[in-house]
C-alpha cells in the first residue's frame, strides 16, 4: 500500500464507531423529502468536531449543508451525503448508508489535508426521492467549481454505477360531473372513467416502447362513494428514458394517451410537473477507475453492470454529472436477490451489511480524494459548461 493507503486505513478505524453511530441513528429516525431535520443535525455536528467550517441550512433549503475544510490551494473535491428516508417503508433505500460514508469519508479526508494542499467540500442533499434537492442546489450553485463530486449508493452488488435515466413526474387531475350512480347516471361525467381509459391507453403503448424505457402510473384519488358518480380523480404518472430527448418524445406520447382518456369520458384533465427533471447519470471514467482500484484494496471486486446485474432508476445526481465529473457507484450492502426500495433492503441497510458498506465506502472515497490530492484531477473530463442549464431543469415543461 502508498502512504495515503496506509493513512486511509489507520483513519478508518479511527473514526469507525462514529460512522456506525452516525448511519445506525439515521435508520432509527427516517425523515421523508425536506423535513430530515435530525440527519441534518447529525450530521453537522460530526461534521464540524473534525474541523470543518458549515453552513447549515444552506443554499435556501433548511435540512441542506455544506462544510468545508480547505488547505491552501489545490483540487476541489465534492463528497455528496444522501439522507432522506421514503415513506412508510423508511430507509429502504439505504440512505443512511450514502450520509454515513460520505461523512466518514471526510473525516478520513481531513487527515490526508493535514499535509497535503487542497479543499473538501461535504454537501448535504436532501430530497433525493422526491424534490431534487441536488437540482435546486445546482440552480443555486451549490456544485460551483468542483473538480470532482463523489458518493455511494448501497445496492445488492458493487457495480460502477447506477443505470440512472431521466425521469419526470407529473401529477393528473380529471374533472367530470357528480350524479347519483342509480338515479340520474345520463347526467354524470365519470372522472375516474377518464382515469381508467387514460391508464389502460398507457398500459396498451407499453408494447410499443423501447427496452429501456419506462412509464409507471398509479391513481391516487377515484372517487368517494360508489352511489355517486365521480367529479374528481387523480392520477401520479411517471416517465422514464436514457436520454432527455427520448424522454421529452415518450412524455409526449404518454400525454396523448392520457389526455384521449379525458376526450373518451367527456371530462377535461389538467397536468402538473412535481419536481424538476432528474437527468441520466454520466459517470467519469477517470474516476471511476480509482474508485475501482481503492475499492480492491479493501476487498471489493467492482463489476461493470450488464443487463442482468444492473441497477434501474433515476437520481439528481445524474443532474450533477452533466456539471460536474461524478461517479455513483453501487456498494453491495444486502444479498443480490434484495431489491431496493423493499422493507427488507431496509433491514439489510442497518445491519451488520449496511455497517460494511458505510465503512468501507468511506475507505474507498477517502482514497480517491487521496489519490486526486497526490495526482489532481482529469481535467480532460470536465462537462462543457452549457451543459448546465439542461443540467438544472429549468427550460422544462415538467420533471422528476
């Protein structure tokens, strides 16, 4: 092992009890989108006992951050910390784990700043899930300047990446007209009719799209009481494709289909963005072979993903990769069968697995910001910068 490898390990299992304390307390107290006020704190506070200088609050979001530790001049290095929890089934994505290794990861990294000239920058991103909370911190320049933008994502295998496509949300409102369902049906327009057309009109296009798209629809509201014909349905569609442009074309596919369900029932339905686009994920290559080569060092084989190991969603980090070089790479923290988003991923993410995970993900950050301190970062790789305005969302109709 080099010097910095050694300084790795030795800091590691210095600051070992405070990651697991740091990733065990955010799974016992899992927050949804913009109200992970704990994690904040937590996080903060460990944060700052390691000599990093914060802005709580930051960037207009309240449970956001940023710390900052800075040596002279030098390369600037993001570490993103992920905490939001989803509703009912808490942190089934594992984000405790993103929070606790990127925390840990800069406490390993501020030793390494002791004798060696550059900047670590922590930013605590809320509202992963649902609210982009990386995409309004872009808009406010929160990513500004970096040379690199880094975290983990725990998952059932260690990939080099997440195949994250664009996605964008909307929420589908139907209005039609009450009647009394026996009585007076001739006078009724059935909301939940236009709902259900424009569902099975999506359902039917299914067949006609691409391998790597998505559309995954629910309706939230069909009606009260069954003796009343329904005036009001709601409906939560999503919408998914690797690139933005397949994206804009299948949303507009999606919208047909949708709207030929309200023209079908005689009702009308207004549609509504929720969020911001999540744009597809680029992953730096130059990052992410050291990432691969640190994660050997501490016994993790990295596996480029193929079509039966890769991981499928979507992230604001991919909005951050159009920016910034990033990597999100997949760090085994459950068996590969356990699928995320599921109760029993969330055991797995505060077990003995997710401990694991936390600690040598942060092993494996910490020495790729070790290995960009000794050697810089490629610069070859830096997006283009009119890539930020896609990047951000803001000339779109509608997101995710």
């Amino acid at each position: 092992m080099t010097s910095i490898e050694h300084e790795v390990v030795a800091a590691r299992a210095k600051h070992q009890d405070a990651m697991l304390a740091i990733s065990h307390d955010i799974h016992r107290r899992p927050e949804v989108a913009f109200e992970e006020s704990f994690a904040h704190d937590v996080l903060t506070d460990f944060l700052e006992h390691q000599g990093f200088t914060l802005e709580r609050s930051a960037f207009g979001l309240e449970t956001a951050f940023r710390a900052v530790l800075s040596n002279g001049s030098g390369p600037r290095i993001g570490l993103v910390c992920e905490y939001d929890a989803l509703p009912e089934i808490g942190h089934a994505c594992g984000h405790n784990v993103i929070a606790a290794a990127g925390a840990g990861a800069a406490a390993i990294a501020a030793e390494l700043l002791a004798d060696r000239q550059g900047t670590v920058i922590v930013l605590g991103t809320p509202a992963e899930e649902s609210g982009a909370g990386k995409v309004l911190m872009l808009e406010r320049d929160a990513f500004a300047g970096l040379d690199a933008a880094m975290m983990v994502h725990p998952a059932g295998r260690d990939l080099t990446h997440m195949n994250a496509v664009a996605i964008e949300r909307r929420k589908v409102t139907y209005h039609g007209r009450a009647a009394h369902a026996a009585a007076a049906p001739d006078q009724g327009l059935n909301a939940l009719d236009a709902a259900v057309l424009g569902y099975m009109n999506v359902a039917a296009l299914r067949q006609h799209l691409k391998a790597d798209e998505r559309v995954h629809g629910v309706i939230t509201n069909g009606g009260v009481r069954a003796n009343v014909v329904p005036e009001l349905a709601e409906a939560e569609w999503f919408t998914r494709s690797p690139s933005l442009d397949g994206l804009h074309e299948l949303s507009r596919r999606v919208q047909i289909c949708l709207e030929a369900g309200a023209n079908a029932a005689g009702c009308t339905c207004i549609e509504e963005p929720i969020g911001r686009v999540y744009q597809d994920l680029r992953s730096d290559a130059d990052l992410v072979t050291r990432y691969v080569e640190a994660a050997a060092l501490f016994g993790r084989l990295v596996e480029v993903p193929n079509s039966t190991t890769r991981v499928v969603g979507s992230t604001d980090m991919g909005n951050v990769s159009h920016v910034v070089p990033s990597i999100h790479p997949m760090i085994k923290a459950a068996p590969d069968e356990v699928s995320l988003h599921t109760r029993d991923f969330a055991d797995y993410a505060g077990g003995p697995d997710g401990d694991r995970a936390v600690l040598d993900g942060a092993g494996i950050l910490a020495s790729v910001v070790g290995s960009i301190l000794r050697h810089g970062p490629d610069q070859e790789s830096r997006p283009p910068t009119p890539q930020r305005q896609a990047a951000t969302g803001g000339h779109l109709a509608s997101d995710s």
